[in-house]
C-alpha cells in the first residue's frame, strides 16, 4: 500500500511538472527577451551605474586584525609559595569580556588620544586625515555644545596665526589664534601646532590648498563609538588565543586601535593583578607605623622599669629563666594531673561496665603518652568484638563459639585493666617529680612577686611587639616580591603591521549584487511581459491554443519595403522572400485538397488588419502567376478594399450582381497579371447578410468555377460578423489568417468553434506579418514544415539580391 502510494504520487509530480514545462513556451520566453534587449541593456547601465557611484563615493572601511595568548602564571608566587585568593574562572572568556568592556575601551581612548578628528572638506565626501593632518590641536571644551561641531581653521601665509571659525545658535563665530600659543576663549581653551612629523614645506603647501576643520568628540561618545568597532572573539579554547579585530573609516587608524588594545591589556593585565599585593603592601605598611610606634614604648617601658628597679641583665636573664622553667613545670604538672584523672575515669567506666565500647576508649586515650602501650590490647578487643558479631549471624548467643569469644574477652579486659593500673602509678610518681621539681624553681622566684609580675608583663608585651613588627617586615618582602614577579604572562603573537585592509566597499561583493539585481530586475520584466503577452507571435501558439486538429499552411513574412497600393506584390518581385512563401503555401494547398477541378479558395480572419485582404491578392497571384486562371471577389461589402488596390471604381460589384442588377460578366475586371482577374465588392448595401446569405452567392460562385481555375474569395471578419460561414463551409481550401504580434492568443479559439460548430472542414491557417529576422530566436526557421506535418521545406528556384540580402541578415541575427 505504502509503495502504491508512493509510486502514485511520484506519477502525480511528473505529471505537474510535464504540464509546467509544457505550459510554458521557451521560444517566446526567448523573443521577448531579445525584444526587450533595449529595456536590459538601460537596466544594466543603472544597475552598474549605480554599483560604479557606491564604489566610488562610498565611505571605505579598513579592518586590522592582532592574535593575542591569554596566560596566567606569577613565577614570584611560586617560589614565595603565596596562596592568592582567586576563583578559578576562564581566563579567556574573562579577557574577552574585559576587552569589550565600556572601562576598558575608554582606557585605549586615553591611550591614542584621539579626542580631536582632523578632515579635509572635498566636493561630495570629507576625508579624514587622523596622523596625517598638517596640524595638532589640545582644546579643552567650556561649552558641551561645541562637541561634534565643525570648527574650520585657515592660517596666514607665513603659518605663525591663523582664524577659527564655528557656527553657534546660527552665528558664525571666528577666533583669531597664534601658533603654539594657547587661546582662552568663552566655549574652549585651544593651542594649535604644527605637525612635527611632517616637513614644512609640505605642510605649508596643504595648508595652502585645502580646506581643513576639525570636530572634538566627547571622550564617552568616542569609547561608545569604539566599543562598536572592537570585535574580539576566542581563536582556540586549547591554545588561549583571542583574535581582536578593529574596522575603521580610516586605515593607520584601524592599525593603531587594534595594537592599542592588545597592548593596553598586556598593561592593565599588571596592574590588575598586582592589584591585591599592592593592597596588602599598603596595609602592611599602615601597620608597621602602628606596630612599631607599640614596640618603641614597650621597649621604653621595659627599659624604665629595669632601671627603676636596679635589674641589669644578667638578673633578668636569671629571673626570666626561673620564670619560664616554673612555667613549664607547671604545665606539666597540669597535664599529667589531667590524663591521671582521664585513667581513672577509664578504669572506673571498663569497672562498671560489662560491655567495652573500643571506640570511645580509644578516642579518650587519643594523644596521651601511653596510647600505644593500650593501643594492642585494645585491638585485640576490637578484633574479638568483630569476630562475635559475625558469629551471632549464623549462631546463638548461647553457642559454644560465642562462649569461648567471651572468655576471651574477659582475659583482654583483666589485661586492659592491669595497664591501666600500671600506667596510673606511673602518672602518679611523675606528677610527684614535677611537684618537687616545682617548689625548687618556686622559691627562687618568690623573693619578690610583683617586681617580677610587672617584669613578665612588660617582657611579655616587647616580645608580642618583636614578634608582630618581625612577621610584617617579612610579609611585606615577600608581597614586595610578588609584585615585582608580576610581568604580564599574556603574548602578542601577531601585531597588526601595515594600514589596515579595505573590507568594505567590497568590489566583488557590489559587482556581483549589480550583476544580480540586474539579472533579477531583468527577469522580473521578462516575465511581466510574457505573462502579459496575448499577442500570437508563432504557429506553435496557434496550435497550443486549439484543442482542433487544423492545417498549417505556412507563415508570411513581414514585408520590409513600402508596400504597394494593390496590395499585389508576387508579380513585382518574383524572386522574393515574400513571394517564395506565397508559392510554398500554393504548393501546400495541393497536399489538403488534390482533386481535379475548380476550387474555391475562402480567405477570413478575425478583425480587420489581420491582412486577409492581402493574403486573398497575393494567393490569387501566385496561382494565376503559375499558369491558372484565377479570379478574386470582394466579399466584404461593410468595408471593401479591392477596388482601391487596382484603382478602380466601385460602382458595380458583388453588391449589384446579388440583386441582379449586374451580371457576373459585366463586373470582371482585368488586372496586371493576364490569368487574374477580380471583382470589386460594389456600392456598400444596406443588408450585407441578407445578401450574402441569399442563395444568389453560390449560384455566382458555382457560374465562375466554370470560367476560372481558382475562385478565391475574401470574406469580411468571422470574429465580428458572420458574412463568411457561408463560403468557408463550401470552399476547397478554407484559409484563416492571423497577423503575428497583432491577433490576440484567445482568436484562435474561433477555430475551435468553426470546426466543431459549423463543420468547417480542411481548414488551414496561415500566420502573416512574421518578421523573420527574429526567426532563428523564434522558431520561424523555414523548414517548420508548410503544410503541417506533409515534409514540405521552404526553398525552390532561386532568390533574388533582396531575397539573399534578407537570408544574410537571418544568419547573422542567428549567430548572434
């Protein structure tokens, strides 16, 4: 089913597109593009024109591009060991976004100094000259509103002054300047200099020729105009390399900015990290005023109180010792007194206590002396504790194994206990040695308590002091240090060198919009026209808009020269294009009706100037040119014509003989070739139809079969009346003529309506007015095949000189 249906909708888009491509004619998509060749050629002049003018006087834009590798290494740090508080970020997303910072960017604006712009004023477009301004000026803005006003300078001729000029509130102001010299003025303070960079002479020829002005920038205005033009974006994220691209109006410029900002960030790359050893130097430094301002008194303190109390230093060396080993027996009596207490706790708790909890045991002894001498039984306890627990999973707790677990227990608890007794007694004797030691050291230093009170103290605060200063003077080395180790580990791996590149007016890019505009432009007009075009312009539209199946005879070329009051021209140049159409359409006649005998020939058309009348003349030539008789006869009584082709009046005719007010004889005319002859159409009736419907007509018709080979009839406009159904049906060779570029596509639906309708049968169209110089563009090549489909070509006996000259410009017209 799937594939079914698949296969059917595939059927389903050939089928659409088949009649898409069917629907549409090449041929004339192709005439109306070399018919609208003038039309082209005015679009893509304007088109490239227009690409010419915004290559020309558009505003160029110049791009400079710098690769710089972000690192982060301080080789100080690591030799000093400093910790540094930093959060571990992405040092590359960090830089991007410090570098595209409004702060940032306004640092490299204070870097190039670029607050002034300096332009050359031209016809249709300034230029900006940035380094290349023959002068300098430092201003400083009084009045905002100057910012971004064109201030115009000129200078004398011997450059040493000059005038300012600038439009204020509508009033054009001008300030008198001397070179070198600063200017105070009510809007801005101003020195204008000279530029050092470039001789004088060229400078005084610049000056000289040119006009200058120059516009100061808020320095917000330009970081926010900078910040648009930086695009900084990561290279590689394993390498650390950023790519910062800079766009500008003005090459040098582009260069200078873009080096700005990767040097900028090498800068303040330093000063932001050596920010925090900075910071802390400066604290240091606060602190060591204080610290030592309360080392100086306690020294003084110290120092007063000795010579206060006749203590020189050999006592006080003595009387610190004594202090400090009392000191020190003190706290370990302390101490020993303190793990004593924690034995007896144990022993009292592993006493009243059947259940040994191991872990809390051995978090109470953690840091005693004697831990790894009660380290051993404890483990054995705990391995004994574990071997029981796994025991009950698979035994009772009545079990022999169980039983057995705790005997042992038992056993290592009575060990734990000995231990502990043991190592209590000891706590005890040593506790006694240090008493004594104690009481030695205690006499030695209780002559006088306060004296060496006040001395502890005091000694105590200087030694505090000493420590405080001594530890700052080192951290402040050691920050000092660091600081100094912070050179930016951060590489400019490519610098911008040379002006910047043009990016922007790109030829290749304006060119190939011209060239696409112009291609778009055209087929928009080409399928305007083809869309809009109902005029017939070649056989196949013909056929393409009849559902009949109907004979073409051929087409007649559009006839270039001046044509002839008769409208005969088969006899005036036998040897012409023209006239070889006529003879291949006779000779197609044969192949629609080939029986011996007269034959009526009924020529129609549409509407008028479809050129039926011609066709009726020429077609009666050609076969009376061939040795036929012939005769012509003016059907179309509403508005005749024949009669002035042969200059003749038309006071009897076609009209006269229906009313029998003629006959037949009496209304032949001779005409300048000897086998033709031609009736006129007679004074115009009242009642044309009535006539022609008249059983008179065919009785006239059937009187000169007898008199002539050929009767060729023209009958007035099917498509405005229907005079002409009356000959068509009893005509051998009904012909329907359309005029190409003149009839309109839905004429040819008449033909449809003559088949089916009125039973018209045998009939054959022909197409007139073709101009054949299109023909290879439009299929109007003469081997089309006459006769629709009998295998006539186009071409027998031989051309004359117009009929060569128009073969020649055919070709011609097909190469190209």
């Amino acid at each position: 089913m799937l594939n079914a249906k698949i296969d059917s909708e595939v059927d389903r888009y050939k089928e659409r597109v088949e009649k898409f491509s069917s629907s549409i004619d090449f041929s004339l998509f192709l005439y109306l593009t070399l018919k609208s060749k003038y039309y082209l050629i005015l679009f893509f002049i304007i088109v490239f024109s227009s690409a010419f003018l915004y290559l020309r006087y558009s505003q160029p834009i110049f791009e400079s591009k710098s690769k710089l590798q972000v690192n982060d290494n301080n080789e100080a740090n690591k030799i000093l060991e400093l910790n540094q508080i930093e959060a571990n970020t992405n040092k590359i997303a960090e830089a991007i976004e410090l570098m595209r910072s409004k702060k940032f960017v306004g640092r490299v604006v204070d870097r190039l100094q670029i607050e002034a712009s300096y332009f050359n004023e031209g016809t249709f477009k300034s230029n900006e000259l940035y380094v290349n301004s023959p002068f300098n000026v430092q201003v400083e803005i009084k009045n905002e509103a100057l910012y971004n006003q064109k201030i115009y300078i000129t200078f004398a001729r011997d450059l040493n002054s000059g005038d300012l000029s600038y439009t204020q509130n509508g009033v054009v102001k001008t300030i008198k300047f001397f070179t070198n010299s600063k200017i105070r003025g009510n809007d801005f303070d101003i020195r204008v200099f000279l530029n050092p960079e470039m001789e004088k002479a060229v400078v005084s020829n610049a000056l000289g020729t040119n006009k200058f002005y120059f516009v100061i920038k808020n320095v917000d205005v330009i970081t926010s105009e900078m910040q648009t033009k930086i695009d900084i974006k990561m290279l590689s994220d394993l390498a650390k390399t950023i790519l910062v691209t800079v766009q500008d109006i003005n090459p040098k410029r582009s260069k200078d900015i873009v080096n700005a900002v990767t040097e900028e960030y090498l800068s303040y790359d330093i000063v932001r990290k050596s920010e925090s050893s900075r910071k802390i130097i400066s604290f240091i430094d606060e602190q060591l005023t204080v610290v030592f301002d309360d080392l100086k008194g306690a020294e003084g303190n110290l120092s007063k109180y000795k010579e206060q109390k006749n203590l020189n230093n050999n006592n006080v060396e003595v009387l610190r010792s004594n202090l400090v080993r009392f000191s020190d027996l003190e706290d370990q009596m302390l101490q020993v007194e303190l793990e004593e207490k924690l034995l007896s706790e144990i022993q009292n708790d592993i006493a009243t206590n059947k259940n040994i909890d191991i872990y809390q045991l051995m978090s109470l002894l953690a840091g005693s002396e004697d831990e790894g001498r009660i380290k051993d039984v404890l483990n054995n306890i705990q391995k004994l504790l574990t071997e029981k627990e796994n025991l009950l999973f698979f035994v009772t707790p009545k079990s022999t194994n169980i039983d057995q677990i705790n005997k042992q227990l038992e056993g290592q608890k009575e060990l734990l206990l000995r231990s502990l007794s043991s190592v209590h007694l000891k706590y005890k004797a040593r506790y006694l040695n240090l008493q004594e030691k104690s009481l030695t050291y205690k006499d030695k230093v209780d002559q006088d308590p306060r004296i060496e009170v006040e001395l502890a103290r005091l000694m105590r605060v200087y030694s505090i002091s000493e420590k405080y200063y001594t530890m700052l003077l080192e951290k402040k080395t050691e920050y000092s240090i660091a600081n100094a180790g912070f050179v930016s580990q951060n590489i400019i791996l490519e610098k911008a060198t040379g002006d910047g590149l043009i990016v922007s007016p790109s030829r290749k890019s304006a060119l190939s919009v011209a060239f696409v505009a112009f291609m778009l432009s055209s087929l928009v007009l080409i399928f305007i026209r083809y869309f809009l075009h109902d005029k017939i312009s070649s056989l196949s539209e013909i056929i393409r808009h009849t559902s009949a199946s109907i004979n073409t005879l051929g087409i007649i070329p559009k006839f270039e020269s001046t044509m002839p009051l008769s409208q005969l021209i088969v006899d005036k140049n036998p040897k012409a294009l023209i006239t070889e159409a006529f003879r291949a359409i006779r000779t197609n006649l044969q192949f629609i009706n080939n029986t011996e005998g007269p034959k009526i020939v009924s020529i129609t058309s549409t509407i008028s100037g479809e050129g039926k009348t011609f066709v009726a003349l020429n077609i009666a030539g050609i076969l009376a040119y061939s040795g036929k008789t012939a005769v012509i006869i003016d059907l179309d009584m509403r508005k005749p014509k024949i009669h002035r082709g042969f200059e003749v009046s038309n006071d009897k005719g076609m009209s006269t003989i229906l009313t029998n007010i003629t006959t037949v004889d009496e209304c032949l005319n001779d005409s300048s070739i000897p086998q033709l002859k031609f009736i006129t159409a007679g004074p115009i009736p009242p009642n044309p139809s009535e006539l022609i419907m008249s059983g008179k007509l065919m009785e006239v018709l059937e009187y000169l079969k007898t008199k002539f080979d050929y009767v060729v009839v023209d009958n007035p406009p099917v498509g405005l009346v229907t005079d002409g159904l009356l000959t068509l049906r009893h005509a051998d060779y009904p012909i329907y003529v359309f005029r190409a570029e003149y009839s309109r596509k839905n004429f040819a639906q008449i033909i449809d309506r003559l088949r089916n309708e009125n039973n018209i049968q045998h009939l054959s169209i022909i197409l007139n007015g073709v101009d054949v110089k299109k023909g290879a563009s439009y299929g109007y090549n003469y081997g089309y095949g006459y006769g629709y489909g009998y295998g006539y070509g186009y071409g027998s006996g031989y051309y004359s000189d117009e009929a060569k000259l128009n073969k020649r410009k055919k070709g011609f017209f097909s190469k190209k």
